[in-house]
C-alpha cells in the first residue's frame, strides 16, 4: 500500500490556497505517513493569459521557515518533507542550479508548464493549431528541457499537455510520439533521474494518469527504476486521488517498488 503522495501544493502555489496545515491534517486524515510539500517555481512564467502579478514564485526563506515548524508540530502524526516544483525551461538550467544549491530540498520535480511562451492550461497555444503540432512540440521541449536542466530529481506530469488539447486522448498515444517519448525516457535514465506516475490525469478525467500506462511500461522497459507517485493535489480532498489505481499497473510492467527521496537520494519501497 502507497503511504507516501510525493506531490502536494499549498498557497504557496498561486494555483492553490490551501494552508500548508490543511494539507497535513488532510495527509493524516488520508491516512499517510509520509508527504511532500512541492509548491511552484516556475521562474520566468507567462503573465500573457492572467493578471501582472500572476508570477509562480514565492518567498522560500518563509517557506522553509513555515514547513519547518510544522514539521516538528506533526512529527508524531506524519513526516514532511520539504520539496519544490521547477518549472523548467531550455534557458533556465543555471538559475536552477543555483537555486537547489542555495536551499537544502529534500526532493526536486521538474516539470514543463511552458511552451512558445505559453502555458497549454490557457489553451490559446492550440488556437489555429492540431493537437498533434502541439503535443509533439510539448514533447520536443521536454527534451530540451531534461538535457538543458539537470537540477531535479523526476520529470513530473509528462504529457500534460493532453489535459487541454481539443480532442485530450483521442488525439493521444505512445505510439504516435515514440520517437520524441523515447528520447526523453532515455535523457532521464542516463541522467539517474526519475519518472513521476501523477494521478491527477484521472482528476482531469483522462483514463489514465501522466503519463500513460504504455509510457511507464515503456520506462521500464528501456531500464528505468526511479518511480514516484504523487496526486499533485492542490487541495486536501486531491490528497492520494485514485492511488489504489495505480499498484497493479506498475507492478503489471514490472515495478516491485516505489522511490522516495531523503536528501535528494532515492529509496524504494515496495508496492
């Protein structure tokens, strides 16, 4: 059974605005024993589609500051660790550099919100296009973005992009992007780095989590081993969404465990 969600955000993330001890007690409530706080840093984001000071960035002194505390206040009841979300980018490979020296994170996912200068959620990157010039242009950026950025630990929530196209999943499958899907799975497992099986792709009503089931086999398959799981909940009732879905089909391709992260270091739990 899955004790850990490797993925939460609190009102440290402008798309939430859920309190940090909301989202503990909804952990415990859930019966976890283990969480990670991952809120949005996306350094240079897109303002094209919101107000000015929409920006996914914050305070991390305050952030350290608070999880700290909590940490201790609950360290009977539940662990929490402290990671963040990168919104990656081909130019951002330094300043994430820079950024995970500075602050001692328990755990890094690297995540595209950003394509062309827009965030897909908006929708106006698909305006005059097809779900295909998108997607595939989504996936040759994460490419990019895996060789260009070496500061995470997972990639998070590939094929996010299929959330907003016009047609989601119709337009979707392993098959149809293999070669840009493979590069990726590649780029990460000579990297050492992780896949991330996010299961708010079933929140977002698609049949499967991000990514699909063929790409986690497919992982596996090329040697991949780094696999975290994690409901990029936004709110408390998010926490854990759909878990119980995911055992059987990691062990079905081959997983006999799970990863977590202590210091940026992977351990395996089994399934």
């Amino acid at each position: 059974m899955i004790k850990c969600d490797s993925h939460l955000h609190t009102y440290y993330s402008m798309d939430s605005d859920s309190p940090v001890r909301d989202m503990i007690e909804g952990a415990i409530r859930k019966g976890l024993e283990r969480i990670y706080i991952t809120d949005h840093y996306d350094e240079d984001y897109p303002t094209l589609h919101t107000a000015p000071d929409y920006v996914q960035i914050f305070d991390l002194e305050e952030y350290f500051k608070e999880i700290n505390q909590l940490k201790e206040e609950y360290a009977k009841e539940i662990d929490v660790y402290i990671g963040v979300e990168f919104g990656l980018q081909p130019h951002l490979g330094d300043f994430y550099r820079e950024l995970a020296k500075k602050y001692p994170f328990e755990y890094i996912v690297g995540s595209l919100h950003v394509i062309d200068g827009d965030d897909p959620y908006a929708r106006r990157i698909f305006d005059g296009k097809t779900d295909d010039e998108v997607y595939r242009r989504m996936f040759e950026e994460t490419l990019l973005c895996v060789k260009n950025c070496q500061d995470f630990d997972v990639l998070g929530h590939l094929d996010y992009v299929v959330r907003y196209g016009h047609e989601r999943e119709k337009s979707y499958s392993y098959e149809k992007y293999a070669t840009e899907i493979d590069g990726i799975l590649r780029a990460l497992i000579q990297g050492g780095k992780g896949l991330e099986v996010n299961t708010s792709g079933f929140k977002y009503g698609l049949p499967f989590p991000h990514p699909t089931f063929d790409v986690i086999k497919r992982y596996r398959e090329l040697g991949g081993e780094i696999i975290t799981i994690g409901s990029d909940a936004h709110i408390p009732v998010h926490i854990s969404y759909d878990f119980h879905r995911t055992p059987a089909v990691l062990e079905e391709v081959g997983f006999k465990y799970y990863t977590e992260f202590r210091e940026r270091k992977p351990y395996f739990y089994p399934i």
